[in-house]
C-alpha cells in the first residue's frame, strides 16, 4: 500500500518545479524577429535601381527607386492575421524607412569622390625621412586652419540665410486607409483609420498607399501602371555602362 505521506510529499515536490519551471518562462525574454534587412533589385525595364524591404512581421513590402521614390507598395493577402490594424502604420514605416535607409547609403557611396592615394612617406625611398621643424609644423597648423576656416565661410555664403523647415504635411490616399506624414520629400510616419482598415481589401489597400505616395509626389515613373504596364524608364535610350552591366550580371535580367 502506497504511503499517504510520501505520496504528498512527491506531489509537493512536483509542484514546486511546476512553479519554479513558470517563473523561469515568465522571466525569459520574448523571441524577437528578424530585422528588417534591404536588398538591391533592379525596377523599370531592368536597367535601374531600387531597394526592397519589410518590416518585421512581413506583412508589408516596400520598393524605392534611386531617387527614394515608391516604385511598389507590397501587402500580404491575410495581413490581419498577422498584424493589428491599429499597427499597420508602424509596420509601412518600419518596411520604408528600411528601404529609404539603405537607398541613401548605397547612393551616397555611389557619388562620393574617391580619395586620392597617400603619400609614400619620404624614407620609403630608400632616403631618411624629413623630420619636420617646430616652426614648419606651426606654420602648416595655421595654413590649414585658415582654409577650414575660408570654406566654411564660402560655403555660408553660397548657402545664404538659413530657411525655415518645411512643415510636416499629411497625405492620403482615396480610400482613406492611412495617413501619411511627409516632410523633406520623405515619409515620416503613417496613422491607420483602424475603422476602415476592419473591411479593408487588401488590393485596395495596396492602392490606396501607392496613391497616397503620388498624391505627395513619391511616385517613381518605374511604378507599374493600373492597366500592369511598367511606365518608360527614365534611363531608356541611355547607353549602357560598366556599372549598369554589373548589376544586371548580379541580380540577373528578370
């Protein structure tokens, strides 16, 4: 016959690593998702460039020509299931800023000069290396300070008075699904109307960002029409370089 006194206290013990094992998930950290990670495509007729991403839940995809322009607003068949309404504009500014990011990075890569070789210092030749004078090295402090100092105020001359920001402006689109928030030619934020959005077609919705961008101007020209046409690429008819031919080569001609 089983003992009554052992049987409770197995039980306890079993309850008690329940409750340190609880404890110990209430204390472990969510898992988090993915970041949000851009990747080079090439939009229009296959001869420029853009930037895609997602936010973090996957739901909303965003493609932005070089310029920083809305090629294609992308959005998930069942979003709902996987997003609340009221986050949806967290979610289509988490995917644009990630794409805006990476865009500005790549072009400003892209035109930035390329510096100009080091000097060889001078014992490399095979001679004793000059060790400057006291004087000489005061002298080349004060020359360079004096130029900072002549383009800084040349380029505050060409700058000319400070002008005031732009102020943020909201935009939407015809079905009212979202407002956005654009300011230096860029979107800052957008809101969710969480009470259309509960009916909201997801092609609809779709457009309904898309048209949002070209009422602020963000439309790229390699956007694809309504009738599925892709419009005239801006870089058409231009020869084609080195450059051009590597991405092709990278990304492939789809």
């Amino acid at each position: 016959m089983t003992d009554p006194v052992a049987l409770a206290n197995t039980l306890d013990a079993g309850l008690a690593a329940l409750r340190h094992i609880g404890a110990r998930l209430d204390r472990a950290p969510a898992p988090q998702p993915l970041p949000t990670v851009a990747e080079p495509v090439l939009v229009g007729t296959g001869k420029a460039r853009g930037f895609r991403a997602s936010d973090r839940t996957g739901v909303l995809t965003i493609t932005l020509d070089e310029d920083l322009k809305l090629v294609d607003a992308s959005v998930l068949d069942h979003w709902k299931t996987q997003v609340e309404p009221a986050l949806l504009g967290q979610a289509l500014t988490e995917a644009y800023l990630a794409a805006l990011d990476s865009a500005v990075q790549e072009r400003s890569a892209r035109l930035a000069p390329e510096r100009p070789p080091a000097a060889a210092p001078a014992g490399a030749a095979g001679g004793p290396a000059a060790i400057p004078t006291l004087d000489e090295v005061v002298a080349a402090a004060r020359a360079s300070r004096e130029r900072n100092e002549n383009e800084r105020l040349r380029q505050q001359r060409e700058r000319g008075p400070a002008a005031e920001p732009e102020p943020p402006r909201e935009v939407s689109g015809d079905f009212g699904y979202l407002s956005l928030r654009f300011q230096a030619g860029a979107m800052i934020s957008a809101s969710p109307n969480v009470d259309a959005l509960a009916n909201a077609r997801t092609d609809y919705l779709r457009d309904d960002i898309e048209a949002a961008f070209g009422n602020a101007g963000l439309k790229s020209p390699h956007a694809v029409s309504e009738s599925g046409n892709v419009r005239p690429d801006k870089s058409a008819g231009r020869e084609h370089d080195d450059e051009e031919d590597a991405w092709q080569g990278f990304h492939g001609n789809a």
